[in-house]
C-alpha cells in the first residue's frame, strides 16, 4: 500500500482508518509522517492516543519527550507523560524525579489541574512513602485554592495508608469543613480512632466503607461501626495500660501509652448516634431496637423502656426486650412490676432456655431481696433443671443456703451449701470463691484444718486478702479453743493473721476488738492497752450514705418514741404503715406479717433485727430478748434511696425499746447503712447538713468519709456563715455501733 499522502489529504484518510478500526495501519502511516515532519499538533496526539492505546508505551515516551512536553507548553501534555511512566514497572529514583518534576510543571502552567494533584499524591504515598511530600502537596493544594472534597478524602486514604498521624491532622481539618453535617459525626469517630487511639487499621477499614458506601447512608457503615465501638470497650489493653506498682515503665512504654480520658464518652455517642441512624433508616427492625435499649439502660433507662416497648409493639411474644424490659423495671425499683413481668416470661408458650434461665435468677434476687428465702430457693433450683452446669447458679443456691444456716442454723441447710460450692469445684477447680466459701462451711462444722487448707487455695488468686487473713485468723483461734490441749501456737498464728488485717479492709473498731480478745489470751497487757486506745478512737468516726431529703424536710429528723418495755414506734416517713411483730424467745428472729408486708420494708426490718440481735449479744444484753415482743410501725413504701435510713431508724427505736431510754428527738441522722452496719459515703452533705440545721438539730451524725467534703463545703462558702459555728455539733461515725454507742451507752 502506497503510504505517501499530502497533509492536506491526511486528516481524511485517517478519518477512514477510524472508521474501518485498523489502528496498525495508522500508526505506521503517522510513524512515517513523524520522521518526515509533517505532523501538526492534532495529528501528534492521535499518534499518541493509539500508541497508549496499544500499550506501546516505549513508543509513546520517545514520541513525547520532556522536550516535546515544553514546545507545547500543555500542562495536559506534562500529565500524559507522568501518567506514562507511572505504567513502567521499574521505578528508578530517577524516574520518580521525572514524574514528580512533570506533574509540577503541569500544576506551573495550570496551578488547579486536579489530575496532577492525583498522580502527585499516588507517587507520594505509594513511591516515595512520604508524609512531609504529601503535607508540601496538601499546603500546595490550599494556595491554589484547591477545595476539591473528594481530593481531600484521596489524601487521607494515603496517609492512612503509610500509617501516618502528624500530618494528617491539617486534612481532618480541612474534611471536616467541606464534609457535610449528617457526615462529620462518622467522620469524627474516623479521626478519634486515627489520631487519638492509634488505631489506625480500624481507621482505614472505616473510612474505606464510609467513601464507598455510596451518596446516601447505608445500614452496614452503621453497623460496622457499631462492632469496631464494641471491640474498643472490650479491650482490655486499651483500658488497662498502668505497670504494676514494682515494674519500672520505660521511655517505650510512655510513648505507646494512650490517653483514654474522655474516650470512653466519646465512643458511647457515637454508638448512640449509629442506633438512631440504624433505627432511622429500618424503624421496624426489632434488633435494632433491642440493642439501642440495652445500650440505653445504664444511659438513660426511660428511653431504653420506650425502646423495649417499640419492640414489644412489633413483636408482642420477643423474649429478649420481655427480658430487658422486666430488669429494667428491677434497676428503677420497681419490683412488683418487676416480679410480675419476670413470672410472664416464663409462663410464656415460646421456650427459651436461656432467657428462662437468667429470669429465674433475677425471680431469685428479688425474693433474696425481700427475705423470700424458700422462693428464692425455688427458683433457683429451676434455673438448674435448665442450665445444671451453670456456676452461677450452684454459687447462688449455696451462698443462699449458708444465709439461711446462718439464721437457722440447719445442718441441713449447711450440707447444702457444702455440696453446691463442690459442685462449682467439679465444674471448674480456677474458683477460689468456691474455695473461700468452702472454707466457712468447714469452719462452722468446726472442721477448723480443713478449713485453714481451703482458706490457702483460695489465697492464691483472692484479690482481697484481709477476708482470708480474716477466716484464717478465726480458724486458728478456733484450734486453740478447741483442741484437747490448747496450743499457743495456733493462738500465735491466729494474731500474725489478724495483724495482717488493713483497718481499711473491714470494719476497723470490730478488728481492733477481735485483736483485743486474742491479745488478752496471750496476756500481751501492752497491745491490749493499745488496742483499747484504737477502740476509743473510733468510737465515734465516719458516716452514713443516701438520706432522702423529702425525709427531712417533711419529718424535720429521725424520730424515735418509747411507749413501753414492750413497743416502740418509729416514725420514718409519711407514707403507708406497715406492722412488723418481732417475738421473743430466747432468739431474735422476723415473726407475723411477713406475707402482708411490703417486700422492700420486710427486707429492711430483717436487716434492722439482725443486727440488733448482733449488737446486743456483742454487749452481752441478749437477755433482753427473752419474753419481749417488739411492735415497729414503719412506711409500707419506701424507695431504694430510703432504705438504708429506714434500717437504721429501726435499729435505734428497737434498742431505745429495749433498753427502756429514750432517744434525743433533736437528733439527725445523714446516710445509710448496710446490712452489716457499716456507714456509707453521703452525696450532697452540705446541703443535708444545712437543712438538719434549719430544722433545729442539735446534733448531727455524719459520715467520716465526707469530712474533707464538708471542709471544703465550708472554704467554698456554701454553707450559710451563719451556721458555721453550729459545726461543732456533727458527729463523725463509720459504724452504726459507734451511734449505738454514743446514744445507749452510760
């Protein structure tokens, strides 16, 4: 074929190749042309194009030299080449001069050409791996004015990628600006795990979805999300990054520490956020809801009801929100609501042996709560049918059955709770609160070494060790009582145990006076001395926790009346009235209206008459319970708030009756108590205070733990000036034997 044509013809003729698709043909013709010189400038990038096209690209780089580039002075014909060599698979240092020399000539002659910006920003991140490059290309992109979002989003993409922190916080910045609002939460989140946490795989695989998921939201961003924010609360490491106290951190260990503080709240809205875009996007979605409520019940348990009760509108027979709903009502206090949805659960057609499992639990706490012994023992029993190898359940049933030898007394009952922890044992041998618990049942068998010998297993992985120093020391000294001939030195080792007690660990004026007893023993005259003084000191220490102010403001104080030597009525708060007939026959235990009361004020009762049959056997005045009945008169209905005031109003009106002496009516008392009797911490004592005084207290029992709080109340000036010097009328106590003390004792 005759290949020579006048330039005037050319156009036409190549015209026809592109019809007849024979690029071949006319890459010879315009090869020929190029030697001849007679190609123009249009003719010369359709030369190009079909050498690209058939990946001819050593042709294409001899056909567009650098040289070339300059005589067309195109900043697209600059691009063409870089993008050329981009395609060569062996990359010089040399060569990626070249192509980064090229693309900023491109960006000379057109200072916003994105392209170049793109092939730039590839070289960078892939080629040189360099931060500080794309930090300079960045900076370069904000003077041209380049404000392309989805150029921006392709920088981070490449820092993300060479795992780089320090420069990408100017692009955060920068996106955050060009990002609309429904996306800067996700976006947020982005850079928390980036830059904040380290996580920078988690941050890459987050953002790749976020920019792929398309124009509008999509469930599985949402979704994804949600799972990286439970892997995160999950972590141990993250949270837990402290050396123990003998380790010595290193320089790398400072620099991979990660600072958490607020972190925690962070990943909560954003979780929270992903449940409303997840609940907007599929409103019926049961598990949606479900798992938003769950998440809401420590957040805010009203909208976690409405979110169960979304899901119970949907599907009226979903186990799992019937479940939800019913611990709910059990965290607000709501126990009969509480009770009564538990018992729907499991009257249910639909079985669920899991969820049943866990309902027959919460069955048995509430009855545990109210003193509902034999139902408690009910249900758990039925949970066992189900889940017969669950520990949870062999632990409950024998801590339920060693408190029920412990007011019984029942050998029965202590076999019981014997079998149980060995069943946990069976089970799994890693429980040393099986062990602990076994050791207290050997104890009251009076099997003192066997005893001693579980106490030391347990030992090994106890994080509380004054309770083992606690039994060890009691079994001990049960050896030295009980042993045909009394040795010394189980004495001896029943005080090393008792020494090793911290005051802090248990109730400090009960270890000081058990310290007492074995040193009087060993007649050490000193320690007991010592002792005697420890005793004095606190006899009069801490506080209470959790008085309702409602309590005060509408009664003005705890009030106490002595009827007779055989009643006394406690005026708590005025509410529905309740009875509680307490008999006595040498033993101080709840008689009467048990059935008829109320399950929280039953459980506070219980709690008051326990102790007080401790208190008084502990000053040898248990003679006072022969023959005596009790009468107490109390609310009927109180919150969980009042409860503890409530139990402690009821010990000081029994041992007012009992003792037949009155109880100062101008006495208050801020806090609460446990059932053990230790006092608990106080919120807002000086606003409690305060008021005790506008109610014309003469004398207020406060805990010890709130001193430093109740100084600085008064450094801050929010106690009124004027009742300042009334401070000297508040009393500080750790232990409710310590308030016993000081309004019984003469």
């Amino acid at each position: 074929m005759d290949n020579h044509y006048d330039e005037e013809d050319l156009d036409g003729h190549l015209q026809l190749l592109k019809e007849i698709k024979d690029p071949q043909e006319a890459i010879a013709i315009l090869k020929e042309h190029q030697s001849n010189g007679t190609l123009n400038d249009a003719l010369f990038f359709y030369y190009l194009e079909l050498l690209l096209d058939q990946q001819e690209y050593e042709q294409a780089l001899k056909l567009l030299t650098i040289q070339k580039c300059r005589e067309l002075s195109d900043p697209e014909s600059f691009l063409i080449r870089a993008k050329i060599l981009s395609q060569l698979k062996k990359r010089t240092p040399s060569l990626c001069d070249e192509v980064e020399y090229l693309c900023l000539e491109a960006l000379r002659l057109d200072a916003r050409h994105l392209d170049a910006f793109r092939v730039l920003l590839e070289w960078y991140a892939l080629v040189f791996q360099s931060s500080n490059k794309i930090s300079f290309l960045f900076k370069l992109a904000q003077s041209s004015q380049v404000g392309q979002l989805d150029f921006y989003k392709e920088m981070l993409s490449a820092l993300l990628m060479i795992n780089e922190e320090r420069e990408a916080i100017q692009v955060y910045d920068a996106l955050m600006e060009l990002l609309p609002s429904r996306e800067r939460p996700v976006f947020d989140f982005i850079r928390i795990l980036h830059l904040q946490l380290h996580q920078t795989g988690k941050a890459r695989m987050l953002w790749d979805i976020f920019r792929k998921r398309g124009s509008a939201d999509h469930p599985s961003v949402y979704t994804k999300i949600r799972k990286i924010c439970e892997q995160l609360i999950d972590d141990p490491l993250l949270w837990d990054q402290e050396c123990s106290s003998n380790q010595q951190k290193s320089t790398w260990d400072e620099a991979l520490k990660i600072n958490t503080e607020g972190i925690r709240e962070k990943i909560d809205l954003m979780l929270l956020h992903c449940f409303d875009r997840l609940e907007e996007l599929s409103p019926k979605d049961i598990e949606v809801l479900h798992d938003k409520g769950c998440f809401l019940l420590n957040h805010d348990p009203q909208n976690a009801s409405a979110c169960f009760q979304k899901v119970l509108a949907i599907a009226s027979d979903y186990l799992p929100a019937k479940y939800q709903h019913a611990c709910l009502l059990k965290q607000m206090g709501q126990h009969v609501e509480a009770h009564e949805a538990f018992q729907e659960i499991v009257q249910s057609s639909i079985v669920h042996p899991d969820i049943f499992t866990e309902t027959y639990l919460q069955l048995h706490s509430l009855c545990l709560d109210s003193n509902q012994l034999e139902k408690s023992a009910f249900y758990l029993e039925q949970a066992l049918s189900l889940a017969p190898a669950n520990p949870k359940i062999h632990f409950a049933l024998g801590q339920l059955y060693l408190e029920e030898y412990a007011l019984s007394l029942s050998k029965k009952s202590l076999n019981k709770a014997d079998d149980h922890f060995h069943r946990i044992l069976a089970l799994s041998r890693e429980c040393p609160e099986a062990y602990y618990y076994l050791a207290q049942t050997a104890y009251a068998k009076e099997q003192y070494f066997s005893s001693i010998n579980l106490l030391k297993d347990a030992q090994r992985n106890m994080p509380s060790q004054d309770r083992i120093y606690f039994w060890l020391s009691r079994a001990f000294y049960g050896l030295h009582q009980n042993m045909p001939s009394p040795t010394e030195d189980y004495l001896a080792q029943a005080v090393a145990c008792a020494e090793k007690i911290s005051p802090s660990g248990i109730h400090a004026f009960a270890l000081f006076r058990f310290l007492k007893k074995l040193y009087v023993l060993q007649n050490k005259k000193g320690h007991v001395a010592d002792m005697e003084k420890k005793m004095e000191t606190h006899a009069i220490s801490d506080v209470f926790k959790e008085i309702d102010l409602r309590a005060i403001e509408e009664t003005g104080c705890t009030q106490s009346y002595l009827l007779s030597r055989e009643g006394v009525f406690s005026t708590l708060h005025p509410l529905q009235l309740k009875s509680y007939r307490v008999k006595g026959d040498e033993k101080f235990y709840l008689k009467g209206l048990k059935d008829n009361a109320s399950e929280k004020m039953h459980d506070i009762a219980h709690t008051a008459f326990v102790y007080a049959q401790q208190y008084l056997t502990r000053e040898d005045l248990g003679h006072l319970f022969n023959n005596k009945d009790l009468i107490i008169e109390c609310s009927g209905n109180v919150s969980s708030v009042d409860a503890h005031s409530a139990s402690f109003s009821l010990i000081v009106s029994m041992m007012s009756a009992l003792l037949g002496m009155p109880v100062p009516k101008d006495m208050v008392f801020i806090g609460g108590m446990t059932p053990s009797g230790e006092i608990l911490p106080a919120r807002a004592v000086g606003k409690k205070i305060e008021l005790a005084f506008k109610q014309k207290a003469s004398f207020i029992f406060v805990p010890l733990s709130n001193h430093e709080e109740i100084l600085s109340v008064i450094l801050e000036g929010k106690i009124d000036a004027i009742l300042t010097p009334k401070l000297s009328s508040i009393i500080f106590v750790e232990h409710v034997s310590e308030i016993l003390d000081a309004l019984f004792k003469t």
